[in-house]
C-alpha cells in the first residue's frame, strides 16, 4: 500500500513538473482574454467614427474581441486618465485625438504626463477640416463669412469639442487669420457639438471633414472653406481657406497609446495588428474614399509626430493667451 501512495505521489508531482512553466506560458501567450479600447469622447465625434470602422478589423488581426468604450470628458482627459492607471498588460489600449497633445497646455490638473505615462503604438488617421455653417447662416462663402462677422463682432458663435481641442484651436486660428472677433461654446465631444450645429445652436465650426461630408452634401450644413492646401475631390467645388487667408490649415488626427510599461512583444503584436488593419483594402480603401489619411507606422513615428503637434499648440495657446482649467 506504502509503495502504491508514493508511485501515486511521484505521478503528481511528474504531472506538475510538465504542466506548470509550459502551461503557464501558453495561457498567458497574448491575447489570451478580450481587449478593451478606449475612446475618450462621447459617441458621434471623429474618434468614435473611426474606432467603429477600424476596431473590428483590428480584433481579427490581433486574434480577439476588441470591445470599444466610450468615457468622455474634459477634452478627453478622463478616459485618458483611465488608461494610464490602467495594468500594462495590453488588454486596455486607448485611441487618442489631436487633444492628447494639447491638454497639458489647458489643464493644470491632468491627473497623467502626456509623453511618461504611455508607450506610444502607432499614428491611425488624419484628415483635413472644414469650416461648417449652420445650414440657414447667412453667408455662402468664405468671404461672405469674413464680412458678416466683421459686422457683427462677438455675435458669431462656433461649436468646440471642449476648450483645447481642434474645434477650438482651428477655430480660433481661423478668427484670428481673418481678423473677426467670434465666440467659443465648448461641448463635452465632436458628437454633442455637431448635434448643436444642426440644431442651430452656434453658427459655425471647424470640424474632420470625412465626418460631417455626407450632411454637406445632403445641405443639413454648408461647407466654406476647406483646412487642407488643396481642394478635396468629394467637395471640387469648395474652395480651400489659404485661397483667400494664405498660410492658414487644419487638419485633424488619431493615434493608439497603451499604458507605460508594455511588454516589448505585447506592443509589437499591438502595432502590427493595428497597422494590418488600417491597410487592409476593407479599411483602407473606405477611409482614403471618405477622405482620411492612413498613418500607420511605428511607435517612435507616432511619438514624435505628437510631441510636434504638442509644440504648435503651446506656441498658439501662449500666444491667445488660452487660460489653463
């Protein structure tokens, strides 16, 4: 009986020894368990639109389920505040707008560092804006826009995603380039501040131009000017903003951040499936048709490409002396 309990015990034991560091390894082997992917804006703003068109791509090229969440606020800060805290284990990665490298500028209380408390993954999209009119403004160019508000200075109103963030900043550029004095109404996210543009709320703002296409061309908005250097093939007709205020642009971007710390393999998987699925033709080709830019590239691209945005926008801010939150 003694002989039977030790070869018994012996088996056991054998059985650990082959099943615990292999084992262990491959349930650990990532993805093992569903991604979540944060957007730091309400639904409806460019954020949202593109998570909703790459993330299902990107869930097959990583080999899980991606599930979006949407936390919004504060020109994204809160979302964004979430992931930082978040385990850097790659199962919370975070979709970031042009407000990532503006914030610090605007909000004296953000509870993260921009640059120290994320590993960069790769750039995603970027798109020009456009200078958008409530449908029954009364100007139908750009010039006729100058003229009115000069008119009526500090009486023309335009729509933000929050204080900081390219609605604001591009809008402000624009009031400055052509001279007029116009007034800020922040919304918590480019969803909110569309839906105050269609429901007349505020006269104008300057927004990604793929988003609101379809409402410029269906007349439930008008289009003035376009923030690119060269007319866009969906609108032939409307004319760039530089034509008439030379030197003026805007543009708009998306990148994918994960919390400080990610494994080496873990954020080269990450990259790879995310630059996988914004070059597929599904994705591509619907994205460069609606007008965006793909951006894929690698991390250190990324970084640099945001701490060059995150320069303009100090330079702007000091300059129109934007007070910080």
């Amino acid at each position: 009986m003694k002989s039977h309990r030790l070869f018994a015990a012996a088996t056991l034991a054998l059985g650990a020894v082959l099943s615990g560091p292999e084992v262990a390894l491959a349930e650990e082997e990532y993805p093992s368990r569903q991604v979540r992917m944060v957007v730091p804006f309400p639904p409806g703003g460019s954020v949202d639109y593109i998570a909703r068109i790459v993330v299902p791509e990107f869930a097959k090229k990583l080999g899980t389920n991606v599930f979006i969440e949407n936390k919004g606020g504060a020109s994204g800060a809160i979302g964004t505040g979430d992931v930082a805290r978040a385990a850097p284990d790659g199962y919370t990665l975070l979709m970031v707008f042009d407000t990532h490298a503006v914030n610090p500028h605007i909000n004296k209380s953000l509870p993260y560092d921009t640059f120290e408390a994320f590993d960069y993954i790769t750039g995603m999209t970027r798109a020009p804006m456009v200078l958008a009119t409530r449908k029954d403004f009364p100007a139908d160019s750009l010039s006729g826009f100058i003229s009115y508000a000069r008119e009526h200075p500090g009486d023309v109103t335009y729509g933000s995603s929050g204080v900081g963030g390219s609605n604001h900043l591009t809008a402000l550029a624009l009031s400055k380039a052509a001279d007029i004095s116009t007034l800020h109404v922040p919304y918590k996210g480019g969803g909110p501040m569309l839906t105050a543009l269609l429901g007349g709320e505020v006269d104008f703002v300057v927004t990604t131009f793929p988003l609101v296409v379809e409402r410029i061309k269906t007349g439930q908005m008008k289009a003035l000017g376009m923030g690119s250097d060269q007319r866009v093939p969906q609108l032939p007709d409307v004319p760039t903003v530089s034509e008439q205020l030379p030197g003026y642009s805007a543009t708009s971007w998306i990148g994918l951040v994960g919390p400080a710390g990610l494994p080496e393999d873990v954020a080269e998987k990450v990259n790879e499936a995310m630059r996988q699925a914004l070059n597929s033709p599904e994705v591509k080709d619907r994205l460069t048709s609606e007008g965006f830019e793909i951006m894929a590239g690698t991390p250190a691209e990324f970084k640099s490409w945001v701490r060059d945005r995150y320069a303009e926008a100090e330079q702007l801010i000091k300059a129109e002396k934007i007070a910080m939150n």
